[in-house]
C-alpha cells in the first residue's frame, strides 16, 4: 500500500543509471520483485558484466522469494541514458562518485522523465541539495543508498536534500519497503550519511590500532568477526547496551559505564593515513585475507550473507525478505 492508500496493478517500469556491482545488484532486485528494468552505462561493454552479476545474484534471490514469473534476463540494455529512462516510473542512478558527474547525468534524466518521475541516487556520501540545485524539478531527487550488495543486504538511507518534497521521500520510502527493503530516513545531510559515517567511526579506530601497533590487521578484523559484529547483526548498539544495564536498561548502563565510555572517547586516536600506515594495512589486509581469488571471496560473503538473512527472518517470525510481494508497488503519484 503507496502512502495515499493507492496500490499498482499494472508493470511498473525502473531505469537502472550505470550498470556497475551496484547498479547490477540494485537491478537483480528489481526483476526479482516482477519489475520491468532497463539498464543504463554507455559503456557498451556493461552489458556483459551486467548479465553476468545479474546471473551470480539469481539464486540468492530466487532461495528469498521470486515474484511470480520472475525472469532474470527480461531487462533491456540501453548506452543512452535518456532512452533507458524514457518513461520509467523510477530511476535508481548509480554513476561514479563525482558531483559533476551526477549533475550530468540528473540534468540529462530529466530531459527524458516525467516531471513525477522520482529520480533516486544510491550515492554513498554527497549531498543532495548540492546535486538538485538548478534542477528543473528538484523536488523528485532523493537519495537512496543502499548497502552493497544492495540485493542481499536490506539497509538502505533514504535523503532528501533542501528542496525534495516530503512526498517523494514518501513514495520512494514506500518503494523501498515494498521490494522488502528496510530503508531508515535521515533528518539531516551529512557525508556520509549515516551508515557509512558508522562505518568510518570505527574503521578510524582500527587503523589506529594497526598503525600504533597495538593490533594486526588480523586480530582488528578478528575483534569484530568473533565479537561484537556477532551481536550488531542481531540489534543496533544502543540496544545491544541496552540489554548490558540488566533490568536496570540503558539508565542502569549509563550511570554504571558512562563515564569509563566518555574516558575511552577521550583516548580514541586520530590516524592519519600516512605512507607507513598504508603499507601496514595493505600488506596486514593481504596477509590475513590469505588465499583465494576476489571473485571466491565475494561468493563467500554473500553465500554467508544469505544465510543470515534467512536465519534472521526465520527467527524474527518474518516473511524472507520481499516474499509477500508478487510486484512492487509503483510510487503513489
């Protein structure tokens, strides 16, 4: 059900900008949950590796639930874009990294789109009211950034920048829950967004460690792998401390542990990634991931991954991840 009440009978048609891990792994997801995709890269050489992504990623997705008649090779390759988003009912941009470029590539899609075509970016960090300014539109550009591989994990942040209408981060949050994602909205642009900041909170103190010497890189991976990381794949942090101030909850937690907290704040170094401390870690990184190509190593992920996300649905007394769904519900217009 879209916010107004409406549902979407009919096929629902989403253009997929830049066909790279991203872009293939949002598109896998799309034609899992029945919709109709077009793929955009002008890379005519995309195509391929697109097909082959999609291809890897159809089994995982096929054990969480396909929309009936779902068919991993009904998509469409097109190297201009505009073609490709001719007509869609969503576009998921997934360009490189790059302000300028994603402006580009903005100002092109709406030249093809509907003025109530939601135009989603899945960039990691850039801000929203930079990227729509002078947009004819910029009421539909909304940032959706998943977490990779965007069909397997179901985080993505939902952004909308100072000109984006509540309603499309509406629509588009109502979209996301519908492929059975689990979207978070941010309040608030930062770089980073949210997840990713998280991310480089802890990661700061990891390379501190290597570069101190107080760790490996092994043993600083190893303390998350068999450790907390064990427990943030079942609840967030608060939570998790929550549960550690007993029955007392997080007031108990905080009066108990709070001020060894802030003390070990005030310890928590600043690493720069200085030529020695790159070497530390890349020649740490190879040595502990040992052997084994990249193409084994991201099977490995994922083929763990999946069976979390099954184990976890299973456990919460969930439906897997999109199984309710037979096609995912257009935006409300």
């Amino acid at each position: 059900m879209t916010p107004d009440g409406s549902t979407f009978s009919g096929p629902m048609t989403v253009a997929v900008v830049g066909a790279g891990t991203i872009g293939a792994s949002w598109a896998a997801l799309f034609l899992a949950r029945g919709l109709t995709v077009r793929i955009s890269d002008p890379d005519p050489a995309a195509e391929a590796s697109a097909r082959r992504l999609i291809t890897e990623a159809w089994p995982a997705l096929t054990r969480l639930g396909l929309a009936p008649g779902a068919d991993p090779a009904s998509w469409t390759f097109h190297t201009d874009l505009r073609e490709a988003a001719r007509g869609a009912d969503l576009v998921q941009e997934n360009g490189p990294e790059r302000e300028e470029v994603k402006r580009a590539l903005f100002a092109a899609l709406e030249e093809a789109v509907g003025d109530d075509t939601i135009i989603a970016s899945s960039t990691s960090g850039l801000i929203m009211s930079r990227l729509q300014a002078g947009m004819r539109v910029p009421g539909r550009f909304v940032i959706g950034h998943p977490f990779n591989p965007p069909h397997l994990i179901p985080l993505v942040e939902v952004v909308g920048g100072q000109q984006t209408d509540e309603q499309a981060i509406a629509r588009l949050t109502a979209f996301y829950t519908a492929l059975g994602k689990r979207p978070i909205r941010l309040h608030a642009e930062r770089p980073g967004h949210l997840a990713n900041r998280l991310q480089a909170a802890l990661w700061r103190e990891a390379v501190n460690a290597v570069a101190t010497g107080l760790a490996s890189v092994e043993d600083v991976d190893a303390a998350i792998a068999h450790g907390p990381g064990l427990r943030w794949a079942l609840m967030g942090p608060n939570a998790i401390f929550d549960l550690a101030g007993g029955p007392g909850g997080m007031k108990h937690f905080l009066d108990h542990l709070g001020p060894a907290m802030e003390s070990w704040w005030a310890d928590l170094g600043t690493p720069q990634l200085t030529e020695d401390t790159r070497r530390r870690l890349v020649e740490g990184t190879a040595e502990a991931v040992g052997g084994g190509s990249h193409a084994e190593r991201v099977e490995q992920r994922d083929r763990l991954l999946l069976a979390l996300v099954e184990m976890l649905a299973r456990e919460r007394g969930g439906e897997r991840p999109g199984s309710e769904q037979t096609g995912a519900e257009q935006p409300a217009t």
